[in-house]
C-alpha cells in the first residue's frame, strides 16, 4: 500500500523542530516514507537547521552518521550539502576543517560533486574575515584558473570589502579594475563597497570620484552609498553639501534611514549647530524616521560639552517623553552643569525623571547635588525630591 505522506510535507518540520527532534525526524523519514533514504533536499534542510541553531553536539551526530559508510538513511552528500558543512565551520571560525571539506570534495569520484562559485565565495569570505588577504586572493586566482569558475558580483565584492577593512583601497580598487575587464560590472553593492572604503580612511575626493563614477556608468545610488559620501562630507565640515544629498534622496525616491540621519546630526553638533540638530530630532519622527538613541545623544553630549544647559533640559524632556535615557556620563554633565549655573531646581527635577527610569546618578554628582540644595534652602521642593530619591535609592 502506497504511503500517503509525501516528503515535501515534512521539510517546514525539519526547518521549525528543535534541534534533536529535528534530527530525529530526519532518521524516521525512511521508515515514515516507506522507501530506503532521504532525499538531499530533506538532508540539507535539517542540515542547515542544525547550523544556523548553534547545536554543536546534535550537528555533530548528524555528521557522523554522514560520515559513516554503514548509515542507511541518509544519500551520498552533493555539493548544496558539503557548501552547509563549509559555511557552518567557516562561520565557526574553523578553517582548517572548512579546507579539508573542500579536498574531499575535490576528490569526489562519482557524481556531480564539485566546488562552486558558492563553495569559493564562503572561503573566500572566511579568510577576508580573519585578514588573510593573501590566501583571500590565492584562492580567488584558484578558483578562476583551476576549477574554471567565473566569479560574479558578490564573490568580488567579498575581496573588494576584505582589503577595504584592511585600509587597503588602493588594492580593492585594483580588484574593482580587474573585475570590469573581465566584462563583470560593478552594482550598487560593489561601488557601496569601495566608496565605504574612501570614506573610512577619510578620502573625500577619491570618494567623490567613485560616486560620480557610478552615475556615470548608469548605476543608480543606494541608501549605502549616498551615507557613506554624506558621512565623509560631514566629518570633512561640509554638513551643508550633505543634507543636499539627502534631499536628492528624497527626490529620487531613495529612503535616507537613521545612520544617515545621525550622520548629518553629529555633523550639525561639531559646527555648533544644535537649533539644527534640534530640529531634526523633533521633525524627523514626524516624517516616519524612526530615530534611536544614539540620535538623541549625539545630541545630548554635545549640548552637555557646551554648557547649554537650556537646550539640554528640553532636550531631556523630549528624549524621557519619547522612552529614550541618556548616556550615563551624559546625565551626570547636565546635572551638575545645572547646578553650577544656579538651576538646582531643574537638577532635582531632570533627576527624578531620570531616577524614574532607572538612572542612579555618581557619587560626584550626588555630591554636587547635595551641596548646591544646601547652599539655598529655600528650594524646599528640591529637598524634599533629593529626600525621596535618597529614601528609594
């Protein structure tokens, strides 16, 4: 009698199953199935769900059973399975193993089992990963010269990205020459990339140069890459040039999200532009931007640094009314900042707000709390405050 469940209908199992009920189900399938093995597609399912759980002994007895010449259950493994085992140690951060996969499958004798460009590509990537750009390299020439494989976009920009981490641009952009010679053309990614690279090591113009570069070759500007000029821009003092290119953005339809944004904001704070900044941080909310905290502290310390405390105070309200706690140093500068410029009553009021999420302030700060409540004892309201706070803390 034919059975009636196909095994199609028990992959989303294998895929939602814990880790050992996963495995398990897989050794049932057979049996379950009526026929002698599993299909690869069901090996690399569960396979790859062992991987990305991080259950190293479950994984590990699965590889064993692949490993083992008396297993019944499972198939003889093809390329898809030998990639998950690469990427699984590759990840692991171990190569040795990862290589010793890719020789066995070198020596496959029979069937269809061969590295691919997806094999390479992970290497390639695990090695860019750890700096070892030389082997990086090595085994990118291996792959073209020996397996005859054509490496695309996304194996290129694994090497591109590997010597840009370095600070090795001149390198990367070397790879980036090689790869349009060999009639493989650059994407957004690829240019994001390379002018990522510029931007870090502060080289504006090269930076530019690559921007217009891309225009020009047809390559439409990504989010990536128009941060990563206004970044550049911004560190280079030259905050107004960005915020054109963010409205260019706008224009093209390109959506600008809140590392731009607090690319722009920490630019406006280092020209002392904080009514900008301000500003920003009340409207971009109000446009859809979902701001993090790290946009309001840019914000904060700046504000703190310069002493105006005004700003600082409204800009504490702002940020507990929106759930967001400044940065512990931070709450301690506008504390004491206030009390050193008279504003003891606002110092114990921005505390209790910030004691109500959790804030305890420094031993310094309680200190110079303290004293400056002492100093007038007519701010009852700020004594009484400082009593709770002290009673609860």
């Amino acid at each position: 009698m034919p059975c009636r469940f196909l095994e199609p209908h028990f992959l989303p199992l294998l895929r939602l199953l814990p880790p050992d009920h996963a495995l398990a189900l897989l050794r049932f399938l057979p049996s379950l199935l009526r026929r002698r093995r599993v299909s690869h597609k069901a090996l690399a399912v569960c396979l790859d769900r062992l991987v990305s759980s991080r259950c190293p002994d479950v994984l590990s007895d699965l590889i064993a059973d692949l490993r083992d010449p008396r297993n019944k259950y499972l198939p003889t493994p093809n390329t898809c399975v030998y990639n998950i085992l690469i990427k699984h140690y590759v990840k692991n951060g171990d190569s040795e193993t990862a290589f010793r996969v890719l020789d066995e499958m070198r020596e496959y004798t029979c069937g269809d089992v061969r590295p691919n460009l997806v094999t390479y590509s992970t290497l390639i990537g695990g090695l860019c990963r750890a700096g070892k750009m030389k082997e990086a390299f090595e085994l990118f020439e291996e792959m073209i010269e020996k397996d005859h494989i054509v490496p695309d976009q996304l194996t290129y920009n694994v090497i591109i990205n590997g010597f840009c981490r370095l600070g090795q641009v001149d390198k990367a952009r070397t790879i980036f020459g090689f790869m349009r010679k060999n009639e493989c053309e650059p994407n957004a990614f690829n240019y994001a990339t390379l002018m990522n690279g510029h931007s870090r090591k502060g080289e504006l113009e090269n930076l530019r140069m690559v921007f217009e570069e891309m225009k020009s070759a047809g390559v439409e500007p990504d989010a990536v890459s128009y941060t990563a000029l206004i970044g550049c821009l911004c560190r280079h003092g030259s905050v107004d040039e960005g915020i054109d290119l963010v409205r260019e953005m706008r224009e093209k339809g390109c959506k600008a999200d809140v590392v731009t944004y607090n690319l722009l904001i920490e630019g406006l704070c280092k020209d002392k532009r904080m009514v900008e900044a301000m500003d920003l941080l009340r409207s971009l909310p109000l446009e859809g931007v979902q701001l993090n905290v790290a946009s309001y502290r840019i914000v904060m310390n700046s504000l703190c640094s310069c002493g105006d405390m005004e700003k600082a105070v409204g800009l504490l309200g702002l940020m507990l009314g929106r759930g967001f706690l400044p940065h512990y140093a931070a709450s301690n500068d506008l504390l004491i900042g206030l009390c050193g410029v008279g504003r003891v009553a606002d110092a114990t009021v921005a505390l209790y707000g910030l004691a109500s999420v959790g804030f305890k302030p420094d031993t310094s700060c309680w200190g110079k709390l303290v004293e400056a409540v002492c100093r007038d004892r007519k701010l009852r309201r700020s004594v009484e405050l400082l009593d709770v706070l002290i009673t609860e803390g």
